[in-house]
C-alpha cells in the first residue's frame, strides 16, 4: 500500500512540475499576431490565364481555409485581371465571394503598374482606374475603399516621385497597405505550375514543403528583427498572391503559424500598431519590406542582403523556366 501512495505522490509531483513547466513556456511566448494579404485578385494562373474555372476554384479554396482558420485577410484586386475580360461579370463575382466570407478587399491599381517607369500622373490614373472594379461591389456591401497596395512594393524610386504619390493618396484617403513578411511565393509557383501541369505530384509535394519551410523561416527572421528595431515583436503583415500554390499550401502555412503562437488579425488592426508610424526612408529601386525601410529610422542599420530566400534548387529552376534572372517583384536578389 506505502508503495502504491508513494507511486501516487510521485504521478502528482510530476504533473504539477509539468504544468509549471508549461505555464512558464506558455507566459515566456511572445504574444504574435499577423495580418494575411494577398495580391492579385482575383488571380492568374500563368498559361490559364483565362481559365475561369481555375480561378474560381483556387479562390474558393482559399476562402474556405481561410475560414477554417478564422483569418480575417484582405485581398488586393488588379483591375485588368478582372474587367479586362469576357467573363468579368464573374470576375467580380470573386470579389463578392470575399466579401461575402468576411474579407477585406483594397486596391492594387489597374494595370499592375511599375512606379518606378511611369510618371506620377500615370501611375495616379492608373489608381483611380483601379477603382472601377472595386467601389461598385464595396458600395453594394456597404464597405469602404480603404487600402492601397503597390504593385512591385514599389512606392517611388525617387523622393519627388514618393512625396507627390503619398500627397494623393492621402487626398483620395487611401492608406498604404505595408508587409513586413513574405515568402517568395512568386518562385516558388512557377516550379508548382510546372509539376502540377507535368502531373508530378511527387514534385508538387517537394516544392510545397520547401514552401512552408520557407516560410517558416521567413517569420523566424522578421520575429527576430521586429525586437531588435522595436523592443519587442511587432504585428506582421504577410504579403502572398492568388495562386495554385497558396490554394494547396496555406493550410500548411496557418497551421505552422498557430504553431509559432500566431493569432490572425485584420490589416487594420495589424496596422494600428505604433510600429507603423515609423518613418519609411527608403528611396530607391527595390521593393523592400517595411521592416527593412523601418531600420534606419530606429538607428539600424538594414540587413536586407542576408534575409531569407527561397533554397538554391527553387531559384535555379525558376531562372530556368522563365529564363529571368531577376525575379518579378525585384526584391534585391
């Protein structure tokens, strides 16, 4: 009986050390919260780019993640990828979707423009052109315009350039839409459009754990930064795109950040963090993450060039599929 009560204390003694040992792990996390953008909407499949069904399915599979997950995201719409065709009444039949699962949807101009070719007034009328697929669809909702996001994160490669735009964006009272996490999605899915229209599907599988392990480490990196600039880690904003491979992988992707002890936030509330009122005083070519414009306005000096990228594999083969050795969204590499 001594040996059963002393077996008992021992079982009890353990469980209590657990759980202080738990509250402890449970206290010293950080608490972390992120904002889930997408650009593009309502999307392109490469050689599909016409391919109704494709988006359509891509997008509600997406949505639906997104509601497992209670993620409350926001889509960015290119006015061009939905008018600038003959099913555009469908088109924005995606947009209503979003709006419909609880979404947010702001304004990635017309025609995906490069600020840093194009005058101000073009890239001004661009914008507002981008508004054609947006206000008549918010209006009906009852939801305002709200957010601009730059193609490219291209916000003006000269200081003239940049102070003139954020004059009129602030006339036509749009706020910026920042990111201050991404994961080169954009390489990554041109090597799953291939395999998937090879119907490898062993190659999908490689290409969407390289993914998520990118991923990973991207917010390992950026969590990392934001205490160093800030003192403590900041609200992320996520910068990915309607694609097949989010459509496949974001499952993975939001499981891995409940992991690291994400909750999921709207852009708004991410953005009403003091963090993003720091000056960005970045003028150049590059489309740099906020967090990298931030560093110099907290007395940092920016670590750009050793941020995370995709593995060597991805990006040899991206060059080789699309025979480009600068990637599309010219984030320094």
């Amino acid at each position: 009986m001594q040996g059963i009560a002393l077996k008992k204390a021992v079982s009890v003694l353990f469980i209590v050390l657990w759980l202080c040992g738990a509250s402890r792990a449970f206290q010293s996390q950080p608490a972390r919260s992120v904002a889930i953008t997408f650009d593009d909407l309502p999307g392109i499949v490469h050689a599909k780019g016409d391919d109704l069904a494709a988006i359509q399915a891509i997008n509600r599979k997406l949505l639906q993640v997104l509601k497992n997950h209670h993620v409350p995201a926001t889509g960015f719409v290119v006015g061009t990828n939905t008018l600038d065709r003959g099913n555009a009444k469908e088109r924005v039949a995606i947009l209503q979707e979003w709006l419909s699962a609880g979404m947010a949807i702001g304004n990635h101009s017309y025609s995906h423009l490069d600020f840093n070719t194009v005058t101000v007034g073009q890239f001004e009328r661009d914008t507002i052109r981008g508004e054609g697929a947006l206000r008549p669809v918010l209006e009906r909702n009852s939801r305002p315009l709200r957010f601009f996001r730059f193609p490219y994160n291209h916000v003006g490669d000269t200081a003239a350039k940049k102070l003139e735009f954020q004059h009129f964006l602030a006339d036509h009272h749009y706020e910026i839409a920042t990111c201050t996490v991404e994961n080169s999605d954009w390489a990554f899915d041109v090597l799953y459009y291939d395999n998937s229209s090879n119907h490898d599907a062993a190659g999908m599988q490689r290409v969407r754990d390289a993914y998520v392990k990118t991923t990973e480490e991207a917010f390992a990196y950026y969590e990392k930064m934001s205490a160093q600039l800030f003192g403590h880690e900041i609200p992320q904003t996520m910068l990915m795109h309607v694609n097949e491979l989010n459509a496949d992988s974001l499952d993975g992707i939001l499981n891995m950040l409940e992991k690291r002890g994400y909750r999921f936030v709207s852009l708004a509330e991410a953005q009403s963090d003091p963090a993003y009122q720091t000056p960005d005083s970045y003028v150049g070519p590059d489309g740099r993450l906020w967090i990298h414009r931030w560093a110099p306005a907290k007395g940092r000096k920016d670590d750009f060039d050793h941020r995370p990228l995709p593995p060597r594999w991805v990006l040899n083969e991206y060059t080789r599929l699309t025979q480009r050795q600068t990637p599309p969204y010219n984030l320094g590499n």
